[in-house]
C-alpha cells in the first residue's frame, strides 16, 4: 500500500473549537482552566490534534528564546541540533516532561531549549534579533527533514500533539504550568495529518494562533507570503495566517486593529459610507495589501506577549463569544467553553465579522 | 484559357421558394457576392467573394440564405490541407506574404479547456451572491507594503498612480483606423459605463473621445501616432505597447485607404498615406531604452499615471517580464499568440508566440520567486472568450485581463478574419462611411455593457462557489485550478494540480 501522505505534503481541510482565556492584570492560572475550557467542546474535534499555548510560562528564562522542537529520528536531532549550536547559545535544554495517556500514541521527541542567538552570527547576518530567530526557525522547518519548531517565543510555548486536546493537556502536565494567557484548539482534520506537526496552535516567535476554519484565499495568500522569505510547510490556514500576521504587525508595524481589518477587510459598500480620512484608510489597506485578504469561513485567536485578539472572517461563518468577568477575559468557539471555568460573566459579547476583539495587558508582567 | 486555382471554401446557400428578389443580400454584402439576375430574374451569389461574415444571413427578411462549408475537395491528405494547397497556389500567383486577420485559428491547445474550476463543499461553504456581497473591484498598479503614519497615528494614504476598476476586465488596444469611429465610440462608452478601461490602441485620441478620458488608456506605441502632450495627459494610463501577441517581433501597417481625413488628423499624418508602425521602437533597442521611454512619459505627466509595458508572450517572457517590472512599468500587460489583430501576416500570427495561460502562469511565478510580484499588475490577454476564462485567468496571477475579440462580437464581429480588407459588413473594422454607419454607437455600447455585466454575474456565482466573497482572494489562487489532460510538464508551467489530486 502507498504511505499516506502527511501533512505538509498534502492541504488538510478541518473544522476545529477554540478557546483563549486571558488576565489582563498579569495574573498567572494554571493550563488546567484551559485544559477544561476546551475539553466541553470535545465534539468539535475527532481526536487527530489538539495543542495549548501558554504565555508567561517561563518567567526564569524570559529573555531567552524558547524553543520547543520535535524530532522524528536521532539523525533529525542531530542535524538540527548541529544548525541551533552554530546559530545559537544554549543557556538550557531538556526534554519536554510528558505523562503517559493511552490515547496518545507515535510521539516523536520533544525538546525544549532556551536560547540566545550568538552576538557574532547575530552582527554577521545584519538583522534585527526577532528576524534573526524568525529566519532561523523557517530554516529548520523547511530544511530539516524530521525536525519541526513547534514555538520558538520568549517566555511562553506551544504544546500539541495528535489526540483530543484535554488528554494532550493532560500528556504535556500543563496543570502543572502557570501563565497569564492560555489558547487551546481541538481539531478535526479531515484527512489523518500523519505527524503531530499539523496540529494547533501554529507559532513563530511570539505569535500563536488558533484557527477554526477553512479559508478559501489560501493559495492567494501563501503564494504572496512565500514572496517575503517564508516557507508555508505544513500547508494550513494557521500557518498562512500567522505568517501574515508577523509580516504585517512585526515587519511593517501595522498596529492588529489595522492588521484585522486587512485580513478580514470591510466591505466596498461599508467603506464607500465612511468619512474622507477612513475611506483613504481603508481604500488604501484594501488596494496595497490585497493579498492578505482572507476569504472564506474562519475564527482565530492570536495570542502575543502582551494580549490576545479574537477575530471572525467578514461574514462571521464561524461561531465566536467572548466574556468578560473581572480582569479576566474568555474567547471561545461556544459559549458553554467559557461558562464552565466561569460561570458568572461580568458581560458576553458576540464579534461581529471582521471585527477585531482585543485584550492586552494592563501593567507590564 | 482563364484557370482558376482557387475556389471558394464556402458556399452561398439560397433557398428559392423563400427568396423574394428583395436585393437586401446585394445592397448589403461590400465583397459583391450577391447580384440580381434579370434573365433568370432571381438573386445568385458569387461565393469565390464571399468571406462568410454571415452579413446577408442575418439580414435576410425571409430566412432565404445560408453559408455551408464547400464539399469540393481536394484528394484526401493528412500533410497537405486545403490552406497548405491553395496558399501555395496564392504566393506562386503573387509572390505576395499572406496576410490575415483576428487570432490565430489553427488547432493548438486551448489551455482554457483543460483547466477547470473549484467549488466548496461541506467543509466550507459556497456563498450566494444574491443574498452576500460579492466584491470585483479591482486596482492596478504598485503595491506598496511599507506603511507610513502621521503624527495623528493615521496612514498617510499617498500611493503610486492607481487605476480602479468595478471588474477587472478592460477593452484592449484596437486603434481608430484599423476600427471605425462608431467601433470607437462605443467601447469607450461601455468602459465609462461598465466603470473600466478601453484602450486607444496606436491610433491617437479622436477629439470627440477625450471626454471619456477617465476610462481611457493611451498607447504609445512604435508608430507614435497620434502621441502629444495633451494626448498623455488625457489618459487615465499610458500604455507602451512593444508588442502584439498575433504579431510578435513585428510592426503594424495601416493601407492608405483607411487613412480618411478623420483617421489622418487624429495620428497626425497625411490623408491617404499608410501608417506603418516599425518593428521595434527606434529609441528602444534594450531594456535599459525602455526605461528611459517610462521615465519620460512619467515626467511628462507628472508621475500621476500609471505605465503599462505591453508585450507579446514569447518564449523567453518570465525574464522579460522581470526586466520590464525592474524599468519603472506600473503595470505589464502579456498578449498571447491567440490574441487578435486588423492584419498581420499569416505565418506570423499562425506560428510565433505562446499560450497565453503558459506566459502568464511563468511571469507570476517568476515574479513572485524574485520577490517583485507587489511593485506591478499584471493584465493578461489573448484570448478570453468567457467569465470562465477571466476567472481561470486570475487564478493563475492576472490581476485583470483585456478582452478585445470578444468585444468586438459583441459588436456583431462574425470573425471572418478578413479585417485588413477595410470592407466589414458589420461596420467595425472599416473607415467606408456607408459601411461604418451600420453600427449604432448607443446600441454598440449597450451589447458591451450587457457582455460585462452578464460575465460579472457568473463570475460572482463562481467565486461565490468557490466561497471567496472578494476578487483579491481569486487572484494568483492555483489552488482553485485544477488540470484535465495535461501533461507533468505543463502541468508544472501552469503551477497547478492535476484533476483529482
């Protein structure tokens, strides 16, 4: 029999359930609350891939980079540890703690390393630290067969796996692990994507987004984001869309309010109502970044260090709640993913398509 | 002895029981196919002169007439066809270079017809036109990516020359000369309609048109008729045109006889005297001169217009294409080898160039490896026969697309390929008055406003399909295409997948 093509190989259509659950004031909970958020909307997904983010999780290695990697076999290993020693300081490295769960079978290796890029390298490459990492984790992804970068952020990481997501939370001990910003996604590819490497969230540096969807721009996208030195391996919407992001809001300094209203644009005839100054704006975003347009159904949670943004596509054809009880904010799929680690809101709201929802931190963490 | 080598390939049909003698037929056809016998006292047709343009057809009150393919012959061979033997026959007589007109016809993949379309099913969802918004609008030019802010934190919005379009399908080059005034007329009419662009081609600006000139592009090209100050600047866009994909490596020539005062004083040469267009452009003998010739026409109109490069699709054309975007163009339109003309030599047009969906498909894809695609717009043409192929034409990497043939039947061409006759019957590609008075201007403006307007509804229904709610989302989208017939080679040219894959 032919070997199943694996993810990157082939595009995967999936339906998915996302949660994000954030304290605006810094305050640090444990992954079990996201572990529980998402663990209600079980249906949503099939068992074939689920993973957390976690922020503020590393506090004792904040200002190193943090990589969490997968290795298929000790050759990948080798070769990608060989690229990260050249490239990098190591200041830590270890296995990631797992526990075992019958469910969760064909794990690879998975490493964590906390890292600075070497100061010679860093001077030779003329780039900016954040590009310099960028550039060297597209390298390993796209070069390395066998190795995957799964989060390669300061003081936070990505954990997923191939599995429902509440027993992947259980097989990483995220109770064990406290941050002021958790998402969680449960996924239901329609294919088997064949490696862990597919599941979500999908991060680069301090990026991570979690998708629901399926996007009908994908191709327009990828092909004009693989312009810009970056590599769409895995082939799925997460990765196109936060290769956008980080193009658009790191590279260019586009704020994400802007940055939303690329990707999920208004319509011709809402702008055409606006004043002067806003329809230039946004006539203006509409025709130079194009491209980013993302058509098609999607909900996503992009999570970076200093909060998070909710955002449905132009026609809302995917479910989004968000609410809101003290310091705390919560963004899910279904609202019952927020009632169950709170049950009494302050306030729930419903974004509208393309319209961006966005929390940030309120003092510095 | 008089021998006549070469006969008609079609006949002139006529049913007499229907024929009422009422000499429509004669008055109509300019070729003199159809005459009164008064012995006989019945209508006959000569068909050696008949060019089949369907004129008498479809003017026939009674339904008397009809055109049918000769079943006269020559000896059954597959390496000679009639077109083989009687051309020979024509140059032997001659010693003349065969001419012809409209695209190419002969029988090369069509890629069109082996590229078919996607469409959603459950895992997203189509979306209804009739009840969603379904937005074809469309801008050409640069694309800039680096963003700047004022003091206020709000974008400072100045960006290189646009042209905005409602849906991106525009009106190609066809100058005044090779097509009559009314032709004219009426393409720029339906652009500032439809909210699009026509071309003026090579031939100038008729005074009359410049009041349309918000939707007009002005050609430049080698020829330079027509070309002054005001002429620029009364564009919306300056097109250079470098070549013309029925003739590429070629010029243009345009007979004395449809050099009318009109026509003459529009290009600005003499009455009478043919307008010949020079292969190359003689200031532009490298892509360094080109640049120069952007430059220029930018300075001249104060870098507010945008400048298209339009070339031929050629063998080399991603690399072309590359040096063009690199030399200032705005915008580069690509001319397939099937794209039409009012002449051109018929080796030429039948043998030199390439596919349009080839060219395309390797200019998208070099640009964007070399990291250029957003610095300009890519129209393509040669041909578009339908939505489907304008559709299939963006999801290749079209930005928008010129239709040229296709408007032109919309007009009533009946491609007889005889335009360098100057004698259309239907009133478009002729400067014989009686002949171009056929063709109203209002009702020509209206086929085409209806042509568009019915392909932008079925692009909509497309797209909704596809359950992209946006033409920026279709654009370079391969993903969409899917090949039926194709080989791994093209297959890989196009940058798409096969059929069930």
């Amino acid at each position: 029999m032919d070997r199943i093509k694996k993810e990157g190989e082939i595009r995967i259509p999936s339906g998915c359930a996302i949660s994000g659950i954030f304290s605006k004031q810094g305050n640090r909970f444990s992954g079990q609350t996201a572990i529980d958020s998402i663990r209600v909307m079980h249906n949503r997904s099939n068992g074939l891939g689920g993973g957390f983010a976690g922020y503020g999780i590393y506090p004792e290695y904040k200002d190193y980079y943090a990589f969490h990697i997968f290795y298929m076999d000790s050759i990948a290993k080798k070769e990608c540890m060989d690229f990260l020693e050249a490239h990098f300081d190591m200041i830590n490295l270890s296995k990631i703690p797992t526990r075992k769960i019958p469910s969760i079978t064909d794990e690879p290796m998975i490493w964590r390393y906390f890292l600075s890029p070497l100061p010679t390298k860093l001077a030779e490459s003329q780039l900016e630290e954040d590009e310099y990492v960028a550039r060297c984790t597209i390298s390993v992804n796209s070069k390395i067969k066998g190795a995957f970068i799964v989060s390669s952020g300061k003081n936070m990481g990505v954990f997923k796996a191939q599995g429902y997501p509440e027993d992947v939370g259980d097989f990483y001990k995220l109770d064990e692990y406290r941050g002021y910003s958790w998402t969680a996604h449960g996924r239901y590819p329609t294919n088997t994507p064949g490696w862990w490497g597919g599941a979500h969230p999908f991060s680069l540096l301090n990026y991570s987004v979690v998708h629901n969807g399926e996007i009908s721009s994908y191709d327009a996208n990828r092909r004009y984001i693989e312009m810009f030195g970056y590599k769409c391996t895995l082939q799925t919407d997460t990765e196109v869309i936060t290769y956008m992001i980080d193009f658009l809001n790191r590279k260019k300094k586009i704020d994400l309010k802007r940055v939303a209203h690329i990707l999920a644009a208004p319509f011709w005839s809402t702008i055409d109502r606006m004043n002067d100054q806003q329809k230039q704006e946004y006539k203006y975003l509409r025709n130079n970044y194009e491209s980013f347009l993302v058509t098609g159904p999607f909900s996503i949670i992009v999570s970076y260090e200093n909060g998070l943004m909710a955002l449905n596509d132009r026609l809302k054809l995917r479910s989004l709640v968000v609410g809101e009880k003290d310091d705390m904010v919560y963004m899910a799929s279904e609202e019952e993913a927020i009632r169950v680690v709170a049950p009494k809101l302050d306030s729930i709201y419903f974004p509208k398509g393309g319209e961006p929802y966005i929390v940030e931190l309120e003092k510095e963490v | 002895m008089i021998v006549n080598l070469i006969q008609s390939e079609y006949e002139v049909i006529r049913d007499q029981n229907r024929c009422i003698n009422c000499k429509l037929c004669e008055q109509q056809c300019s070729n003199g196919v159809n005459y009164y016998d008064k012995k006989l006292k019945a209508m006959l047709s000569d068909e050696s002169k008949c060019v089949n343009c369907h004129r008498c057809v479809a003017i026939c009150p009674t339904n008397a007439l009809k055109i049918v393919k000769s079943q006269h012959c020559f000896k059954t061979n597959s390496n000679w066809s009639h077109h083989d033997i009687t051309n020979i026959f024509r140059q032997a007589q001659t010693g003349g270079v065969l001419l012809s007109s409209m695209g190419n016809p002969k029988e090369y993949p069509v890629y069109w017809d082996k590229i078919l379309i996607n469409a959603s099913q459950v895992t997203n969802p189509s979306i209804d036109p009739l009840r969603e918004p379904m937005e074809t609008r469309t801008f050409l030019g640069k694309k800039k990516l680096d963003i700047e802010f004022d003091e206020n934190n709000n974008i400072i919005t100045k960006t290189k020359p646009q042209m905005e379009l409602k849906i991106p399908i525009m009106f190609g080059g066809m100058s005044y000369g090779s097509i009559s005034y009314n032709a004219h007329k009426s393409l720029a009419c339906a652009a500032e309609k439809l909210g699009i662009f026509y071309n003026t081609g090579e031939g100038g600006l008729h005074e009359d048109f410049y009041v349309y000139s918000e939707n007009t592009i002005v050609q430049v090209a080698s020829g330079r008729f027509g070309v002054h100050p005001n002429y620029l600047k009364a564009g919306k866009a300056i097109e250079i045109k470098m070549g013309q994909g029925a003739k590429p490596g070629i010029g243009g020539h345009l007979p004395g006889r449809k050099i009318t005062k009109e026509v003459s004083k529009t290009r600005m040469i003499p009455e009478g005297n043919a307008a010949i267009s020079p292969a190359p452009h003689h200031d532009i003998y490298s892509i360094e001169d080109l640049r120069q010739l952007v430059y220029m026409l930018k300075e001249t109109t104060n870098y507010e217009k945008p400048i298209i490069v339009k070339i031929a699709a050629v063998h080399n054309i991603g690399a072309i294409a590359s040096g063009i975007a690199r030399c200032g163009a705005d915008i580069i339109a690509i001319d397939g080898f099937r794209g039409g003309t009012g002449a051109a030599p018929l080796r030429i047009r039948d043998n030199v160039g390439i596919p349009i969906e080839l060219a395309l498909a390797s200019v998208d894809k070099r640009l964007r490896e070399e990291g250029i695609r957003n610095e300009v717009s890519l129209v393509a043409s040669g041909t578009i026969r339908s939505s489907a192929d304008v559709i299939k034409a963006l999801a290749l990497g079209a930005d928008a697309v010129y239709i040229s043939t296709s408007a032109l039947i919309a007009l009533g061409c009946h491609l007889c390929r005889s335009c360098h006759l100057g004698k259309c019957n239907w009133g478009i590609a002729t400067q014989i008055k009686s002949l171009s008075d056929r063709l109203d201007p209002k009702e020509g403006c209206e086929n085409l406003v209806n042509l568009i307007n019915a392909w932008k509804r079925e692009i909509k229904e497309m797209m909704g399909g596809m359950g992209i709610n946006s033409i920026e989302a279709l654009k370079g989208n391969r993903l969409m295409l899917r090949g039926i017939g194709l080989s791994e080679k093209e297959l890989e040219i196009l940058g798409i997948q096969h059929a069930g894959e």
